[in-house]
C-alpha cells in the first residue's frame, strides 16, 4: 500500500536489547511485532532463544513466534510469505510493523526484493541421501568445485544449506554466491543496535549462565522427547546443539556452558557482520542497561520520524 507506513526492522547481535527496544517502540509507534528470529518460530525453544515470554509483552501483538515444531524445517520462502502478509495485515489495521531479530538471511528475504528459485524434491532428496551416506563434506568438495564463493560461506557441516545451494545449480544452471542487490520491496528503515565486543562478550556469558539457571537443561531434554534431534534446524541452534551433547554424555555440565558462550559469541560476530556492509542500515548505540532502553528508544524513533518524513517529500 501506498500509503503504508514504514516498515522498521530492529536488528544486531544477540543479547544487544532488540526486545527490550522493540517493545518500547511498538509503545511509542502503535506497533506490532514480527518476529525474524529463526528459531524463535520454534515452540517450546523458549529459554536457549531468549524468547520474551507472552506475560512480558505488555499486550502487544508478537507475529511468527511459535510457528513450528522442533522437528519440522524452517523455510525461508515461507516466513517470506507468511511474514509479508502479517506485515500487510498489521498495516491494514493502521498500526506500524516493527521486525526484530538477528537472522540476516530471513530478514533479506522479508524487506528486500528477494526471488526464490524452484525447488525438485526428488533432487533434494537425493543430494540429502548422498549427504547420509557420503558425509556432508562431499557436498562440501562439490560445492567447492561449482561456487567457490558460496561454499566458502557455508560450513561444511550445514546440511541443509549445502543441499540447497547444490539444488539450485542443478535446476537453474547458475550460482547463487551472492544475495540480491540491497533493495527494500516496500519502504523500510533497518535499525542495528551496536555494541562493543568487550561489552557484549560479558552480557552473553550472563545471559548463558541465567539461562542455564531457569532449566534450559529441562527445557532441551523436554523437546528432546518431542523430535528436537530429529529436527534440521532446531537441534543445530546454539544453546540446544551443546546441551544435546550434553544430555548424550558426550560434555559435562561445565564444557556445555563454555561451548554455548563460545559458540553465542562467535554467533554475535557473524551477525554483526552480516548488516555491517549494507549502506542502508542506521546504527545506533545498543542499550547498555535495563534503564538506557528509553534512551535508545528516543534514537531510534528519531530515526523513524526522518524516514517518515522523507517519504511524505514530494
């Protein structure tokens, strides 16, 4: 619609306060809320996601969170989908769309004019068969062979990522090592929130130790009987990938915590570089305490009154 308001997107690195900061603005801009956060969609991924529980949101509308099963594969084209229609929705009732999370590819696909080739599910089960019975690292090596570029941004290991990647070669006979050119299919403002490594090193070790405290052992042995290890997605996600480990004797309770900080800081690097590129994305300090979430906030929402403004300049 023409007459839409801007779509504001709130993204970073985990643990840098886009909950905290999305609320306040969803308060201040008559919004709702749509969750971008990949395994978010998942229910009963509550803890190891950091998830706002339902009695924290203050009654405001909270859009694809709780979607799927820890079995089921999440999908891109889908969340585009089903995620432009809640935004269209939301727009639809005079209220203002804010997205929030860290997952960069899922964000793309939502705000940016994103096209997805076809897909041949006799194909992809194949190259999932020979995944089974070769190992992924011979996806890997042929991958390697045919997109140089895109392999070197797929972990050997990412299954799902390497059969896609080899499925789209197969069926449209041209790589797929780089994303869409930066274009928003409707107009958008994307906010990060920054925030220095020596200061976001420490919250995630809090965050991981808080998490470990309120049951995430509980809380992964739980979806661990409804299908977590049978999941693609889901049981790859950090926090629930080590604690698997875990619960399989394989770490202790000691090396499963230091693996989760590990792997949520490395987490924090990729997606802060992730948007760091993009020309578009507006920075702004991330909130250092519970208290400074107003003053980011106030930031941001002046932010938003430019690019309002900005569209309605002939």
């Amino acid at each position: 619609m023409d007459d839409a308001p801007v779509i504001i997107a709130v993204v970073g690195a985990t643990a840098t306060g886009k909950s905290a900061l999305s609320l306040e603005l969803a308060e201040l801009l008559d919004g709702e809320v749509v969750n971008a956060d990949s395994m978010q969609f998942y229910r009963g991924m509550d803890i190891g996601t950091a998830k706002l529980p339902g009695a924290e949101r203050r009654g405001i509308p909270h859009h694809q969170m709780d979607m799927l099963d820890v079995h089921e594969d999440a999908s891109v084209a889908r969340f585009q989908e089903e995620a432009r229609a809640d935004i269209a929705a939301i727009h639809a009732r005079g209220r203002r769309a804010i997205v929030v999370g860290g997952s960069g590819l899922y964000l793309r696909a939502l705000l940016d004019r994103f096209e997805f080739p076809g897909t041949d599910p006799e194909l992809r089960a194949a190259l999932e068969a020979r995944a089974e019975a070769e190992g992924p690292g011979a996806l890997h090596r042929e991958l390697v062979a045919a997109d140089p570029a895109a392999a070197a941004k797929i972990p050997p290991q990412n299954v799902k990522r390497l059969v896609r990647a080899l499925e789209i070669i197969a069926l449209t006979g041209s790589t797929q090592s780089s994303l869409p050119r930066h274009e928003y299919a409707a107009p958008a403002l994307t906010i990060a929130l920054d925030l220095p490594y020596e200061m976001l090193d420490p919250r995630i070790d809090a965050r991981v130790d808080a998490m470990w405290e309120a049951g995430l052992l509980d809380e992964v042995r739980s979806l661990e009987a409804h299908g977590l290890r049978d999941g693609v997605t889901a049981r790859r996600a950090v926090g629930y990938a080590e604690t698997l480990r875990h619960l399989a004797g394989e770490l202790d309770a000691s090396e499963t915590r230091a693996l989760i900080a590990q792997h949520t800081r490395r987490l924090a690097r990729k997606q802060a570089q992730w948007f760091r590129p993009d020309p578009r994305v507006r920075w702004i300090d991330a909130p250092h305490d519970h208290g400074d979430v107003a003053r980011a906030a106030a930031d941001a929402s002046s932010l938003v009154r430019a690019a309002d403004a900005h569209r309605r300049t002939p």
